[in-house]
C-alpha cells in the first residue's frame, strides 16, 4: 500500500518537472515547479520526515513560487 | 616492458614542456607567447601523465580526472589571457561579431545541445550506478542511535531533528540564519535601491495597483484568516520541540501570514525599518542566548542554561523553545523583506 | 524495487532535467525554473538516503517509545540537512531573481544570449 502511493506521488513529480521542462508558458512552468515540491512534499511524509515535509510545503511550493510570479510581473513589458 | 613505454613517454612529455618554456621565453609577440605556452605544455602535461599511468597502473583512474581537468582548463585560461591581451593591445581583430560570422547561430545551437547530450549521458551513467548499487537501509547507523539516544535523554526534547537543528549543530543553523540575513540585505541592494528611474517604476506599479483592488474574496477571506495563519505560525513554532515543527517552519508560516496581508491590502507599504530592527534584535538575542551558554552550561547555545523540565510539558528542553522562538521570529521577518522588495 | 530506491531515482531523474533544463534555455526565468526543479531533486536524494524500512518519524511521543526508538525511527540526520537545504535554496532562488530583474532593467531582455560583453 505505501509503495503504491509512493508510485502515484513520484509518477506526479516526474510528470509535473516534465511539465515545467516542455511548457511554452513561463508562468505554467513556474506553476508546475510548485506542484513538483507540493507532490515531494507529501513524498516526505510518508518517508517519515514530517519537519522536512512542512519546510518543503511552506518554502517549495508556497513562497518560492510567489517570487517567481513577482519577477515574472516585473520582467513583462506588456504592462500598461 | 611497460616501464620502459612508460619512461619514453614520460620523456616525450618533457620535451613538450621544455619546448613549451624555451618558446615562452623566445617567441616575439603576447599572441604567439600564450600560443606555446598552452598548446606545447597541454600535450606535455598528458604525455607525463600517460607515463605515470604506464608505471603505476591502479593510479590510471585519477590520472585520467586530473588530464581531464587539464583538458578542460587550459583552453579557457589560455582563451581568457588572449582576450585581455586583445583588449590592452587594442587590436580589433578578434570581437564577438567576427566570432558571429565565425560560427552560425545555427552551429552554435547544436555544438551547445551536443555538449549538453554528452554531460548529461555520462551524468546518467554515474547516477544509474548509484540509484542500482543503493539499498535501502534496515538498521541506523551509529551516529543516528546515538543522537536518538541523547537527544531525550539530555536535552529533554522529543522532537530529535529540533533537538539536533537547536543544540547539537545550532551553529550551522546560527550561519544559516546570517546566509538568509545576507540574502535579505543584497535583495534590497539589488531590488530598492534608489534613483529617479526607479522611483518613477515604484510609483506606476502603485497607481495600477490602486487602480486594480484585491476582490472581494481576497478581502474577507484575509480577514478571517490572517489572524487563523499567524496562531498557526506561533503554534508551530512553540511546539516544535514536541511535533514536527520549529523555528524554520514557523517562520516560512509567518511570512506566508505577511504575503496575505499584502496580497489583500495592496496599498500596504510594510515598514521595512520596523522589520529590520525586530530581526537584528532577534539575532542579538540568539548570541546572547548562546554566550550565555557558554558562561553557563557545557557550550555555546547549550540549552541547559534553562532548567530542562518533564519530559513532554510544554515548558520543557531548556532553551530550546526560547531559541525556536526567536529563529522562527527572525526567519518570518527575513522572509517577509524579501518578499516585500520583490512586490515593490 | 524498494521505496527508497524508488524516490533516490526520482530525485535523480529531476536533477537531470533541471540540469538540462540550465544548460539549453536561453531566458533567464527558465533557466532559473531548472534549477529550482534540481533542488527539488537534490533534496528528495537526501532524505531518501535516511529512510530505514518500516520506520517512522523520529519524534518520541505516543507512537515511538524511548525504548523502541533506535530500532523504528529513521534517521534523523538527513531530515535535519534537508531543512536547512531547502531555506538555502529558497534564498540562492531569491537573489537569483533579483539578478534576473536588475539584467531585464538594463537591457529590457531576458535573452542570456545579450549578456556577452565581459567586464574588462
């Protein structure tokens, strides 16, 4: 039963990192960078790593993707 | 037999290498200089080498990484010194748009796709052999039990990873805290600093700030749940010497806590001084905190400079709650300055 | 094949493509998304490293006695790295950012391929 999850959560951090490699959007790919730590993040739960677990979940894929999006706000000249 | 093609080598070798100093010291020009110095002495340098792997052969292993890093370094360097010659000589020869014409774009992609193929097969080969060699473990290894061991037993903490992070190695975690310090200080170097073109950017992304509010589901929600993420925050980081939990954690929670009330307020200027100040003195306190160790218990940052407790309380582990609240207290207000010299 | 070995090869896997992902592209956001996606990998490699089969986490309360514990925790020296890693990474990942956006305030590109003149 934990490998099957375990399957299930690598197969999702494979196929999102696949994601963010082919995406031609800049913005789906800093998304799917998020999801990838969001599924390693779950990963490290049932390694039995709960500390490493909410660091990743807090920083991987919660600010770390809202400093990608500022810089991708600042670095667009279609505003205005 | 082997040594003696070996020693023959290792003799051609060093004619290369002469031949490589007499022109050095001969040859008219810079240009033609850093000619016989990188090319006579590269092939000089692997010849030696082959006759060392000649004569020794269980070294052939290394011998190969080091004419490897030979390979790959005397090229760049020898490039390098041809540009700065280039450029005190003053001679337009040789400059990007002749390099241009040179080499197609076209080529380039795929000389540049190539080498990357190469790199990362060969990194492929070294990664399957350890991911096949790996298996995993059925017992810990002796440093493990040992921390497992001591952790409750001296520190009187349940959580080991907090034990280990705040006592064992806190002054890993007090340099990581300055890596984040420093982090926070060149962001606001590079994303604050000050002049009228910049001024004129701050002020147009607050106008269309204001011009576009947060909705109203970004408004409400904030208010209920700003304060709902900043209890969890110090939750988090008061129990981390019991659960999972501690100063990083609870600190990554407070400046997501920070992101909302910017996210739902967007006409918020958060008072960077304020945050500044609050973070030094945090720091301040850490030292003091471990100074006090120092004077007090068996080491800097022990924890046992506060009395240890029943094992579980919430009062318990000495310093350790102290110190995972004033980790988590700088680690919120670091983040948060980063995040809010991005926004701005 | 084991559960750790299986989450040592996914995080293998990922460091390969952010490395791939560093070496190929050409904008400077991408090549920053590759190496978020090589720290995610990296970091998946060390805790895989400290897992012992049927452990759990290394935390004494109800569920894992004093008694029981070196036998049924995993090791809790990768965990600690790891936290600390991933804050680190976190901060390389800021200040890379603000590179990127002071280089797009200079020369109003994200192309890697304008930045060429050296210092000198």
């Amino acid at each position: 039963m934990l490998e099957l999850l375990i399957y299930m959560l690598c197969g999702g951090i494979l196929a999102s990192g696949l994601l963010a490699v082919r995406l031609k959007s800049l913005l789906a790919a800093a998304v799917s960078t998020g999801l990838a730590s969001l599924f390693a993040a779950v990963c490290y739960l049932l390694l039995g790593a709960p500390d490493v677990a909410m660091t990743e979940a807090s920083i991987g894929s919660g600010l770390s993707t809202i400093i990608f999006l500022y810089a991708i706000h600042k670095t667009t000249n279609a505003r205005e | 037999m082997a040594e003696l093609v070996g020693s023959i080598a290792i003799l051609i070798g060093a004619v290369f290498l002469f031949s490589a100093g007499l022109g050095m010291l001969r040859m008219p020009d810079a240009f033609t200089r850093i000619q016989a110095g990188t090319k006579a002495s590269t092939l000089g340098n692997i010849m030696v080498l082959v006759g060392i792997a000649f004569h020794h052969p269980d070294w052939t292993l290394k011998l190969v990484l080091i004419a490897y890093f030979v390979l790959m370094t005397n090229p760049v360097s020898s490039h390098e010194l041809a540009r700065a010659a280039n450029t005190i000589l003053g001679r337009a020869a040789h400059s990007p748009a002749a390099d241009a014409q040179r080499w197609p774009a076209m080529e380039r992609d795929v000389m540049r796709r190539g080498a990357a193929i190469v790199l990362l097969a060969s990194l492929g080969v070294i990664f399957a052999t350890i991911a096949l060699n790996y298996s995993q473990r059925s017992s810990l290894p002796e440093l493990a039990a040992a921390y497992l061991d001591l952790v409750p037993r001296e520190l009187g903490a349940p959580n080991v990873i907090t034990g280990i992070l705040l006592t064992y190695r806190a002054f890993d975690t007090l340099g990581e805290v300055a890596v984040l310090f420093m982090v926070a200080a060149g962001v606001g170097l590079l994303l604050g600093a000050g002049g009228k073109e910049r001024d004129d950017v701050q002020a147009g992304i607050r106008r269309s700030l204001q011009e576009t509010p947060s909705t109203e589901i970004v408004q409400n929600g904030a208010k209920i749940l700003v304060p709902l993420i900043a209890i969890f925050a110090a939750y988090i980081v008061m129990h981390g010497h019991l659960g999972p939990g501690g100063g990083f954690q609870g600190g990554a929670v407070m400046a997501s806590c920070a992101l909302l009330l910017l996210l739902a307020t967007p006409n918020y200027r958060i008072k960077l001084a304020h945050l500044n100040f609050i973070e030094s003195l945090a720091g301040l306190l850490i030292v003091v905190v471990g100074i006090a160790g120092i004077i007090l218990a068996n080491g800097f940052l022990d924890n046992r400079v506060l009395p240890l407790g029943e094992f579980g309380a919430f009062f318990s582990a000495g310093a350790i709650p102290v110190l995972s609240v004033l980790l988590g207290v700088k680690v919120g207000c670091e983040l948060s300055v980063i995040i809010e010299r991005f926004r701005a | 094949m084991t559960i750790a070995s299986i989450v040592l090869s996914t995080g293998l896997v990922l460091v390969l493509m952010g490395i791939w992902v560093m070496l190929t592209q050409r904008n400077i956001l991408r090549i920053i998304v590759g190496f978020m996606l090589m720290g995610t990998g990296s970091h998946l490699v060390i805790v895989a490293i400290g897992y012992v089969s049927n452990g759990t986490a290394p935390i004494i309360d109800g569920g894992l006695s004093l008694a029981e514990a070196p036998t049924r925790s995993v090791d809790p020296i990768p965990s600690a790295l790891a936290v600390t890693a991933i804050v680190i990474g976190l901060a390389v990942t800021a200040v890379m950012l603000a590179y990127a956006i002071r280089l797009y305030q200079a020369k109003q590109t994200l192309s890697i391929d304008a930045f060429t003149d050296s210092k000198w």
